[in-house]
C-alpha cells in the first residue's frame, strides 16, 4: 500500500481540482486504501450514492460512510487533515472543503450486493442500487419527502435493466414500502412504454 506521505500528496494535488463527483470518490478511494489496512471497509451512502445512481441529476453536498472501527478511522481522519469540533457530527478538510460524517456503524442493506467503484487512486465501496432504492422509499415514507420518492425514481428508470425486482419488492413489503414502490413501479413502466413507441 502507499504510503501516507505519498497519500497526503495525492491529496494535495486533488484540492486543486474542481469540486466533482470524480475528485470525491478519488478521495474516499484514497481514504479506503487507509483504512483498509485497518481492518475498516468504508460504504458510501447517502446524498454522494443517490448523486451517483443518479449520474448527476440529484446532487449532494454530503459525504455520508457505513463502517466499523470509528475509533481508528477517527484517528486516520485526523492523520489525513480533518477535523472535528466537538459536539459536530462531520470531519471536515479544510483544504479539501469536504465534510464527511459516520451516521451508522452498520450498512441498512446486503453488504453481498455492494457496487465497487474504481477510480484511478483506487476503489470505493458503494451501498449497492437495490438498497439506495430502498433506503430512499424509507426516507420518503418516513419524512414524507416526495424528493426522496423522486430520487428512488430516477435510480430505478437509469438502472432497471440492472435492478434485482424481486428483491426491492421484498424488501419494500417488509418495509412497509411496497404502496411506494408500486407507484414507482407503475410510472417508470408507463415511462417505458411512451419511450418505446416514439
């Protein structure tokens, strides 16, 4: 593995870039490299997943990590220039301008059906597109948040060639979910049905 010099480096240079999906998961591919030597798979979740299911159309300020050990990642979160004030939830780089917070030691969701992403510094661990479905129908049921409906949407329209029905469905009916998921369903395949007659 690198080192951390080399690391700390090839951090430097990326806060010289523009602010963009790719410079991000270039950083958290660097920050798994760390902490994979630990023992520690970081999972991308949240704002920064749904940005990527959704190639751009939803985007996200959020960096949002699953793992286990925040005892030592707090330790290499510091080792590689982050902060956190006390009594907030996000590390913050302020060369970097990125925040990110631990919200959960442990993935909502099947670590089997995770996606790997691999940038040129590396790979990042990505909570897989069935459960970032199922995460959003939760957030939209629980909050009442049509954005998060809208989000399950739009991943599922990009990727529903890709997407393991069966399983969402289950899920969603476990959940309590599954009226959601139905209406979803029903506009996506209406969706399809006009593209494919044009």
């Amino acid at each position: 593995m690198e080192n951390d010099q080399h690391i700390r480096l090839r951090l430097e240079a990326l806060s010289h870039e523009p602010e963009t999906l790719g410079r991000t998961l270039s950083i958290l591919a660097l920050l798994t490299k760390v902490l994979t030597t630990d023992g520690i798979q970081p999972v991308l979740v949240g704002g920064k997943a749904v940005e990527l299911y959704t190639r751009g159309q939803h985007t996200s300020f959020d960096v949002d990590l699953v793992l286990r050990g925040r005892a030592k990642t707090d330790v290499r979160l510091q080792q590689l220039g982050f902060a956190k004030k006390r009594g907030e939830r996000h590390w913050y780089h302020e060369v970097l301008d990125l925040a990110i917070e631990i919200p959960d030691d442990t993935l909502v969701g099947d670590m089997q059906r995770l996606t790997e992403i691999d940038t040129s510094d590396g790979s990042v661990w990505v909570i897989g597109v069935e459960d970032m479905i199922l995460d959003r129908l939760r957030a939209c049921k629980h909050w009442r948040s049509t954005r998060d409906c809208e989000q399950a949407e739009a991943i599922l329209t990009i990727h529903r060639t890709d997407i393991d029905l069966a399983y969402v469905q289950k899920q969603a009916v476990a959940d309590n979910t599954d009226d959601l998921w139905a209406e979803i369903l029903d506009r996506v395949a209406q969706t399809r049905v006009f593209l494919d007659e044009s």
